[in-house]
C-alpha cells in the first residue's frame, strides 16, 4: 500500500483526492493538512502550523497538494525533509515561488507538478501543441471559465496553453479581453470567465479566412482531476529525484510541467 498525505485536505479538491484515495485498493490515505485541524472520512487532518510533526508521525510515502500558492513552497518544503514523493497541482506559484519549490524538490525527492492532472486535457494540450505547428498564421484566441470561487486568472492550464503556443507558433503580445476601438493584429487575446460552479471549460480558437478550428476541453467533475493526481502519485513513487509533468507519467514526450 502506498500511504498517502493530502494538503488542503478540507477543500474543494483535497477532500475529492481524499475520497478516491480513500475508495482506492492499492493507497492508504495515512493523513491530511489544512488551515485548520479536522478529520476526512475518519482520518486526522491537522492544522498547518504542525505540517513538520505530522509528516514525522504518519511517515506518508507521497503528499498531494493541492492548496494556494503561499502554502505549496512550505508543503514541498516539509514533504522534502520526510523524504515524500510530491504530486502537486497548485497553480498560481509566482516565479519566485516556482524556484522555491523548485530548490526544496531537486536532488531530493521526485515530485509531479502540472497545472492540470486531468488525463484529457493532457491529451487536448498535444493537440494545441500540433494545431499551432500548423496553423502558425491564423488568429488565435484562448478563452477559459472556471467556478466564482476561483482566484488565479488566467488558470495554470490556460497559462500552460499559452506556453505551448509561444513554442510552437512563435511568442506574441497577449490581449487580456478587450474594449473600444482596437484593431486586431497578431496578438492572442486571452478571455477569462468566472462563474457558479465551472468546473474547468477551456478552448483554443484557430481563425483563418473563411474558417475556424476550435480545439476545446470540459471538465463535468473534479474527480477527473483527482483521478489523474492518483495515476500520478502511484507512478512517482520509486522515481529517481526530480521534476517530473504528466506527459513523463503518460508517456507524452512533448507535455510539460
């Protein structure tokens, strides 16, 4: 059994992963860290400040995270020194915070880091990536809607969206919405919708005269994101010390983290 720790265990996404994990044959959920000390189906959640001790306690062989940008340095941080294998999904990490994590992983534990885990928009993501080695002269516009409670805009998969274009059709100026009297040039504009309870809605739009191919993902249900973090958490377990995306855990050479 691969025992695993959730931080931000009581949130929208914590308490997914630890359900699945929970339901799992082949993981034991062994604890969880929060902002503020509870249980998830049973098990101790403990309040952050204790992260350090907790580890010590339940000696988990992997931490999945998936909290704020402020928490997830200090969570690797912690992982790292019990020798936890990561899986983290917190988006939002500024450079300097990206680095942080960064130094606390490399050299000492292998950890899977990517701004989306599910397995769909891993796939759709390859797809952006050959329909902008192709089509590297049309319009191309991004657009993505999340849940009202979402903070970070764009989201960490859009941002990876737009990585991919700039490498694959060349960098241009980035146009967040627009208004007024703008012509269009070879900007990407970039359209960010917050709402109810979206899941994840993300598409990709390739404009040419008298055509448009639009390349689009849905998520219906976090679980699909949880189930990913899961197919990561058992992959990463064993892995020599590093950085690892989910196109290492599929298999999908040009995916990265």
């Amino acid at each position: 059994m691969i025992k695993v720790a959730v931080c931000g265990a009581l949130g929208r996404m914590g308490s997914t992963v630890g359900r699945m994990v929970n339901e799992s044959s082949d993981l034991e959920l062994v604890g969880g860290i929060d902002v503020g000390a509870g249980s998830l189906f049973g098990i101790e959640v403990a309040e952050s400040g204790r992260i350090d001790e907790f580890f010590g306690k339940v000696k988990p062989d992997v931490v999945i995270d998936f909290t704020t940008a402020s928490a997830a340095v200090a969570n690797a941080k912690a992982a790292a020194a019990h020798k936890a294998a990561l899986v983290v999904g917190t988006t939002g990490l500024s450079a300097d915070q990206r680095a942080g994590m960064e130094r606390v992983i490399v050299g000492n534990v292998p950890a899977v880091i990517s701004s989306n885990f599910s397995i769909g928009v891993n796939i759709f993501w390859e797809l952006v990536r050959q329909a902008a080695r192709m089509l590297s002269e049309y319009d191309i516009e991004v657009i993505e809607a999340h849940h009202r409670y979402k903070k970070d805009a764009p989201s960490g998969t859009a941002k990876t969206i737009l990585q991919i274009l700039d490498e694959e059709a060349g960098e241009r100026e980035k146009m967040f919405g627009r208004e007024g009297m703008t012509e269009r040039g070879r900007e990407i504009g970039v359209h960010v919708i917050r709402g109810g309870d979206i899941v994840g809605d993300h598409a990709v739009l390739f404009s040419g005269n008298f055509e448009t191919i639009k390349l689009s993902h849905r998520a219906y249900d976090r679980s699909v994101f949880a189930q990913g973090a899961l197919k990561a958490a058992r992959w990463v377990v064993g892995k020599s010390p590093g950085i690892y995306g989910m196109g290492d855990v599929l298999e999908l050479e040009s995916v990265r983290p």
